[in-house]
C-alpha cells in the first residue's frame, strides 16, 4: 500500500472513531444518539425538517447543522450501500446545488469545506466522480492550492486551512500537495509567531490574547491528530516538531486544564457556548500523541491522559506564563488559575454577539478555582457577570455590560503595574486596579494548600465588590447567606474559604435563573435555574482571604503581609512570598 493510501485509510478510521465512538459526542449541545430528525426526501434531494436554510445567523448558524449531521450519519454508514447511503448522498446533493454561504467568511472558508471533505473521505468511491468534483469546488476554498491568501492566516485559522488541504490532496490523490501541507503543518508549530505557540507555551489568537482552551484547543487537536495521520509516512513530521509540541502539551496545554474541563479563562469568547468549558479534544488529543511512535516523554503524557478521563490524579506545578499573565497553581487536588491585567495585553474579546457580558473577564484578578472540574460548567447562563471570580468591580446590571460589549472588543488592562513569578511550587501575581473608577493592590499568593488573596486601599464606586468565587454548588438542599468575621470559614465544593480581615466576607446559595441568550445573541432564549454559591467582600478597603483545599484550613500561614509597600505571607515552612513595590518598581521574592 502506498504513504498515500495509507494516510487515506488512517484518516478514515479516525473520522469514524471521532464521529461514530465510543464517547457520547453533541452537535450544537444536542446528544448525538440520534437527536435530530430523520432526513426529508424528495424526488431529488434530502434535507432537515427543522433546520432554517434561509438562516444567516453568522455564528451558530442554522445550515452548518446540516453538514454535521451528515458527519455523524456517514461515519456510522461504515462501507454500507443501500438506501441510507442514497439518502446522505441525496442530502450531500441538496447542499452543493444549492451552495449554501454565510455573511461569515469563516464558514465559507473553513467551516463548511472541513465538514464537507471529512464527509467526502467517509463516502469514499460511493460518491461518484460526477458529485466529488462538485464537491471539491466548495473544499477548495479552504485549500491552499486554490486560496493561498491562508497562508496569512495564523494559529488555528492556519491550521485549519492546513487540515482542508490535506483532505483535498487525499481526495485527489495529490501527492505533492500533501508533502507541501506536511511542511505548512511543521511551519506552524513554533513559538516565535505573532499569534500561536508563546515561548512560555500559552496559545495567543486575535492579537496578544490568552486563547489556550479556546483557538488553542482546536489548535491542538488538529496538530495531533494530523501528526498521528502523517506518522510514519514520508509525509510525518521531523522529531524535532513533535518534541515541540509535546512540550505544549506538558508545559502548556496541562497547566490549563483539571479533569473533564479547562480553564475558563483561556476559552475568551466561547465562554458563550454551551460546553465551552470541555477539555474532551484535548484528551482526544493527548490519545493520539500515545499512538504515535517517536514522542519522549511517554509517562507523563500518559499520566496526563489519565488525569483528564479522570482516573488518575492531576499534577504538581506551578508556573506564570509570562507572556500571557497567567498564573497556574497545581496540585493532586486541585487547579487555582489567576489571570492579570496589563496595558499590553487582551483580556478577552467580544464578537459575533458571544460574550456579551464578559466585560469583567478583562478587568484582571480573575480566578478560576477548580477541584472536581465541574465548578463552572455551563454557568455562564446564570452567573452575575459583575462578580466574576476575583475580581474587584462596580455594580454593573446586564444592559450597562451588554451596553459596553457590542460589535468586535479586545479590551486591554489600563496600566502595566501587573507581575508574575513562580519558584519550586510557589507563586504570585500582582498588579495594580485602574480605570472604572477603580484604585487598588491586589496580590494572589500560590501556597501549597491553595491561593491566599491580599487587597489593600482599594476604593471604587459604590455597591464595589471583591468576589472570592461564584461557583456551581452540586450538594443544594435549601438557599441560604451569612457573614464570615475574622477567622471564620465556609466550605463549599473541593474549597475551604477563610477571611483573615476584619472586614466581614459575604457569602449565600442561591437559585439563580439565566439563558445562553444573555451571553450569546444566536442562543436559545430557554431558562435555566443553578444552585449558585457567590462568596465577596462589599464595598471593600483591605482584605485578605483563603482559598484552600478542603480540610487543610490556615495552620501553614504564620504571617501576612498587607500594605501598599508590601503584600505577601510568611509560612510555618519557614518560605515566604513577598511583594515589594518602590514607586513604578515592582518584585516578587520567593525563598
């Protein structure tokens, strides 16, 4: 069998194996099992009875869902004839005479070719050499060899031109062009793009903007699962570029994820989108890495694997990532991920009518405290947008966020006072609040037993809040609030909370009722009620609380450091944090 015919083969058992597995897989939040209707047959076309073909919502729109239905049914047809077969190719009929295209070039350009082709590889032979060539007139948007204007592209948007072109040259039998998309694909694993890959191993896209578990994690799915494709052909990768990316995985994609899910703060604008907050396809991820000869550090990406099915323990690791800062706070028990703001940096973005409430994402100090990995997910319905966790911020309603979230935003943090630093186990990120009416020091302590959380001379509007966390509560019995003195604590999910000020630490349990349509304009407008757990200071000057693993309390906290000059602790270890500021001059000192 030839390189060609293998890659070929090996592309279809992975189309069937990621469409037709074991796994419960969804196609737009529904359980694919089947949850759509039955195709509607004409004397010459099938298509959906539910979807609106005249739909042109520019995200979530209505006709993709024709083509990933198809997916799911071609993956499962298997080499079957008959008449199922008849019915996907009459539905594949309907969908190239009519050349369905979307206001947003990224489905025409990408969307649509992807699932087509993918679609085309599963059929094989039964499609007909009369419909194939229709077909690949609509997959050769995507190609590079019909639109090299791609290769401008960068991160995901390249890869995703990468992985068309390569269907294309199987589809076609080009072995040149997929030798030349093996060398597109090694180009894009580096780290000293504008966009992609940092050198600290976080994942930029749309400008110097955290996008790990967003761009990042299609970014990273798709490097895996073409490396595997390519492997040991005379197309594969060199050595080289698959060390480099299993470094991204173990020093970057790693740092971001806890089990099941990922880190809420490295998904931007997805956060709008129901199981934004899955860490599936970078399990997915992590599995072909295992199955591909050549990779150096087999047990840990094993180990890794394990961690996120969930039948192993996380990591211990602590690392800021400078170029993204961001600090990441591991442990057996838990994942603490701290974002900070800077006037050189994206906090988050907008667009599309996603994140419309996602203003507090950028404003920095956020937390994202996981145990389980199920803390957040699919809380964006519900959440108060104003108290995101750890963030200091003004009282603002949903019109005023939505007021401020419109068209396309990237807003950036309003000085460059923020710092990180990490050192065998420990760390610390610190910065200074601006802008909204905000004045402030915050610093986040990484600790072995979790994250101590300083704030002194902060001052901002009234009804300004501090949040500690507003997470998903999976034990609810009755709704309840309280007020937390000094050295009080409450408990809730994997987490310990402990104020260690005298200004009282609000906490309640709620049912709180949203829909998706709050954060994304193309959502069901359907209701949804959560158990909410929100615990915040009010109207905060100096505060100073802990977030610790359940059960282990404050014992290893021997002294507090709180001042504009100086925030930091000392532990009964005998290490310490500190950070010290003179003026615009700011460090960081672990011992």
């Amino acid at each position: 069998m030839s390189d060609l015919s293998i890659v070929t083969q090996r592309a279809v058992e992975m189309l069937r194996l990621e469409y037709c597995g074991a796994q419960p897989r969804y196609v737009d939040g529904v359980n694919v099992g089947w949850g759509f209707p039955a195709l509607v047959k004409d004397s010459k076309y099938a298509y959906f009875p539910d979807i609106d073909y005249g739909d042109k919502t520019v995200s979530a729109w209505q006709c993709r869902n024709h083509l990933s239905r198809l997916l799911y049914m071609a993956a499962a047809l298997g080499d079957a004839e008959g008449e199922k077969l008849w019915e996907i190719l009459a539905a594949i009929d309907f969908w190239v005479d009519y050349n369905f295209i979307n206001p947003n070039w990224w489905h025409n350009r990408i969307g649509t070719p992807s699932m087509l082709a993918a679609i085309c590889l599963l059929l094989g032979g039964r499609l007909g050499d009369e419909r194939l060539e229709k077909c690949l007139g609509i997959i050769s948007r995507g190609s590079i060899s019909h639109n090299p204007g791609i290769l401008k592209d960068t991160g995901a948007n390249l890869l995703w031109g990468v992985r068309i072109t390569i269907y294309y040259a199987l589809l076609t039998r080009d072995e040149e062009l997929l030798q030349k998309a093996s060398g597109y694909l090694a180009g894009e694993i580096k780290t000293d793009g504008y966009e992609g890959i940092k050198p600290d191993y976080s994942f930029h896209q749309h400008g110097p903007q955290l996008y790990s578990c967003g761009y990042g994690r299609s970014f990273t799915s798709d490097v895996a699962k073409l490396i595997y494709l390519l492997s040991g052909t005379k197309f594969s990768l060199s050595k080289e570029k698959m060390l480099l990316f299993e470094s991204f995985i173990l020093e970057g994609q790693r740092y971001f994820t806890r089990r099941g899910a990922v880190d809420y703060l490295a998904v931007g604008r997805e956060i709008a989108r129901s199981c934004a907050l899955s860490s599936d396809a970078i399990r997915e991820a992590v599995f072909y890495l295992l199955q591909t000869p050549g990779y150096g550090s087999y047990g840990e990406l094993q180990s890794y694997y394990d961690s996120l099915c969930g039948i192993a323990c996380g990591f211990s690791g602590t690392k800021y990532f400078e170029h993204s800062y961001f600090l990441s706070h591991n442990r057996p028990e838990f994942h603490i991920g701290v974002q900070g703001a800077h006037a050189d940096f994206v906090g988050t973005e907008w667009g599309n009518g996603e994140n419309r409430l996602g203003y507090n994402l950028a404003r920095g100090g956020n937390l994202c405290l996981l145990s389980d990995g199920r803390e957040y997910f699919d809380l964006a319905p519900v959440w108060d947008w104003s108290k995101l966790p750890g963030t200091v911020s003004p009282p603002y309603t949903d019109e005023e966020l939505r007021s401020i979230c419109t068209g396309w935003g990237g807003p950036r943090g309003k000085n460059r006072d923020c710092i990180g630093y990490a050192k065998d186990g420990l760390g610390a990120l610190a910065f200074r609040l601006e802008g909204d009416g905000l004045e402030g020091y915050l610093a986040y302590i990484a600790f072995d037993e979790g994250l101590l959380i300083l704030g002194c001379g902060i001052k901002g509007p009234a009804g300004t809040t501090m949040t500690v966390d507003q997470c998903l509560v999976s034990e609810f019995s009755v709704e309840t609030a309280g007020l937390l003195k000094k050295g009080a604590a409450i408990s809730c999910e994997g987490f310990e909370y402990t104020n260690l000020c005298s200004s009282p630490l609000e906490y309640s349990i709620k049912m709180r009722t949203g829909s998706w349509k709050r954060v994304n304009d193309a959502a069901a407008d359907e209701q949804i009620t959560l158990p909410v757990f929100t615990i915040y200071y009010d109207e905060p000057s100096d505060i100073a609380c802990a977030v610790t693993t359940r059960g282990k309390g404050t014992s290893t906290i021997a002294e507090i450091y709180n001042t504009t000059e100086c925030q930091g602790a000392r532990f009964a270890s005998g290490r310490s944090i500190v950070v010290t500021r003179n003026g615009s001059d700011i460090k960081i000192e672990i011992k």
